[in-house]
C-alpha cells in the first residue's frame, strides 16, 4: 500500500497548529508503514520528518480543486490530509481527509482584522452547509478529533462516509518532575482572538484577580491589544505577540493554570499540552472541554467573570494545585503520536481496501 501524506500545510520557520499536527503524525506513521510526502514548497523539509517526498502545488491555489491531476502521477493506494478541503475528483487513490470543527457555521463573525470584503466573503461561505457536505461526500473516510465533533457531524448529516476518532498527540515530557505549587500567579492563554474565543472575559475577570497577570501567547494585531488593554488593569496582561516554543513551555511550567473561556472548539491542544506538563487547566464548561480536559480540569460559566475567578481561588490551595498538577499528568498521556498514528494507519488501509474492492 503506497501512502502520500500531504504536507503542504506545513508553515516556513515555525509551526502552527495544523503545520505541527501534520509533521508529528507523519514521522510517526512513517516508523509503521513506507509514506511519501506531499509538500509545495521544498523549505518545507525544514520541518519535516526525512521521509521520501514528491511535489504539489500550494493548497490555497486555485487549482485545488483539480490536485488529483498531479497525484495521480505517484500512483499512491491512498491519501491522508490534515484538512478537508483537498480536491477530491478525478482521483485514482483513495482520499481521507481531517475535519477539526465546525466552529465557523455556528460562529459566523468574522476575525476582526479581515478587509470588509472578505469579511462578507467568510460570512457568506459559512452560512450553507452544502458546500462542505458536498466535499466531504467525495473523499472515502474522515478523521475527526473527538467525540463531540463527531456527534455534531452525525447531527448535521455531514457525511455518509466513516468517521474514525483520532487524538490528537503532544508530546510527553521524559523525566516529569512533581510539581506542588506554582512558581507564579500567571494565568496563560494560548489561541486566536476570535470573536467566540471569549478572551475579554478572562482580560475584564483580572480586575478581581489582582496580583495575577494574564500572558497572551499568540499572533496579536495592534488594534486588538489596544482593545484588550482597556479592559484590563494597567500591567496585568503580558502580550507575547506570538511565543517561541520555549517561551511557551517556560510560561507553563510557571503558571498558575492555562485558561480558556472559549463558547465552542474543535480540540484544544493547548489543554493536552498544558496538562502533560502538570500545569493544571481552567476551562468554559463545554462539551468539547469535559472530554478533553477530563476530571482534572476545571470548569466555569463562559458567561460569568465570577465563576472564572472562583475557579481561580481554588487553586489557591496547594494541596488542590498539587492534586490537579498530578492528575493532568497521567490524564495527558492518552494524547500522544505514536497511538495518533497506530489509529490513522487502520483507517488508511480500510480506506485503501474499501476503495479497491468496489473497483
């Protein structure tokens, strides 16, 4: 079975989320079966895995829609792409795509940077489901990160073909130390700036939290950390503008807790990354957070400044920090790559199979 691992979405210099997610899954589904690579640009290898590759164009082209052309020629059994929006016609391989959410079509507003133009251009994309079920209808089979986007597809009918949950992996520390109490009141968040990412209520809770700082990890525009700083007493945020891994798993290991008062997500790989570390997790009572997070994690009203602090207090007990620090541990090792990847190699040679079979 040949397998074409597109990674195209890889990012130049450092990852992102789904760049991550693809060159981890990669590299571990390359240790149990041969796999070419699928990249756009060869400054990609940088990032990747040294694994056998082959060339395409650049995903957001707008010959997409007809990339079987060029992946026809490598003759692959099967596909795998870490996004849902391959093209699937003409194809002589069977294709298995990944859909993370379907945040965008029940939180329509646009992110606030974007041109008015294609702010009405987002809107509009995400106001018919057609489209996507369309699409999703043409490969063989789905991935999906969790239970409860897979029960949201079911319920919206989005597909009539297999959906395979698969963890997502973080990577777990060799020699975790114990951790009783944290190095400082930092609270970190890590994530976009979304409208339904709920951020100003973790930035307006600080003003009954003094003492703490919040860190913002990400990519910020001006305007928004203008915005935000308003909300805020003076030198209580720490904008990061985009943090180096390092950075990242210093302010970890020394908070208090990462915290989300996201109203919807896909995953929250932030939660399983915070939680291998034994940084305990504050999160927006959700679906999607109960089963991520687990019975380690807090939870609070995303409506309500005062249950986020009052779940911040708790954790002002060391013995509470402590029981969560070490439970967030051995619940985080459920997320991890190598089984990411066992699980991934099951569906590819199904969808292999299946497609085979029918010709």
């Amino acid at each position: 079975m040949k397998i074409i691992f597109d990674c195209r979405y890889t990012r130049l210099g450092r990852h992102d989320g789904i760049s991550r997610y693809g060159a981890r899954l990669v590299e571990e589904l390359s240790k149990l079966h041969p796999v070419t690579m699928l990249i756009s640009d060869q400054r990609q290898l940088e990032m990747l895995p040294k694994l056998p590759w082959v060339m395409g164009s650049d995903p957001t082209a707008a010959s997409e829609p007809w990339i079987a052309r060029q992946v026809n020629k490598y003759a692959p059994d099967v596909v795998f792409t870490p996004m849902q929006t391959m093209g699937p016609g003409g194809r002589n391989y069977a294709l298995v795509t990944t859909i993370h959410d379907l945040i965008y079509y029940t939180h329509r507003t646009p992110p606030r940077d974007l041109n008015p133009a294609l702010r009405a251009l987002w809107r509009g994309y995400h106001l018919w489901w057609g489209f996507q079920r369309g699409l999703l209808n043409k490969a063989d089979a789905h991935l999906v990160d969790s239970e409860t986007t897979r029960a949201k597809m079911a319920e919206r009918r989005m597909t009539r073909n297999p959906m395979s949950v698969v963890l997502l992996g973080t990577d777990q520390p060799e020699n975790a130390s114990t951790r009783t109490s944290p190095v400082s009141r930092t609270l970190v968040y890590m994530g976009s700036f979304m409208p339904y990412k709920n951020v100003d209520l973790l930035v307006r809770s600080l003003v009954d939290l003094p003492g703490y700082r919040l860190q913002l990890m990400s990519r910020i525009s001006d305007d928004e950390k203008a915005r935000l700083s308003m909300l805020a007493p003076t030198g209580s945020i720490e904008f990061f503008n985009g943090a180096s891994d390092d950075d990242y798993r210093e302010a970890m290991l020394s908070a208090t807790a990462l915290v989300s008062a996201s109203r919807d997500e896909g995953f929250g790989l932030p939660v399983v990354e915070a939680q291998a570390l034994g940084t305990p997790v504050l999160l927006s009572d959700i679906p999607i957070f109960r089963e991520i997070g687990g019975d380690p994690a807090g939870f609070f009203d995303p409506s309500s400044t005062a249950s986020f602090v009052s779940a911040v207090r708790r954790l002002e007990d060391h013995s509470e920090w402590a029981r969560r620090s070490a439970a967030s541990v051995q619940w985080a090792k459920r997320y991890n790559w190598p089984d990411a990847a066992k699980a991934l190699l099951v569906v590819l040679t199904d969808a292999a199979g299946r497609r085979s079979a029918k010709r």
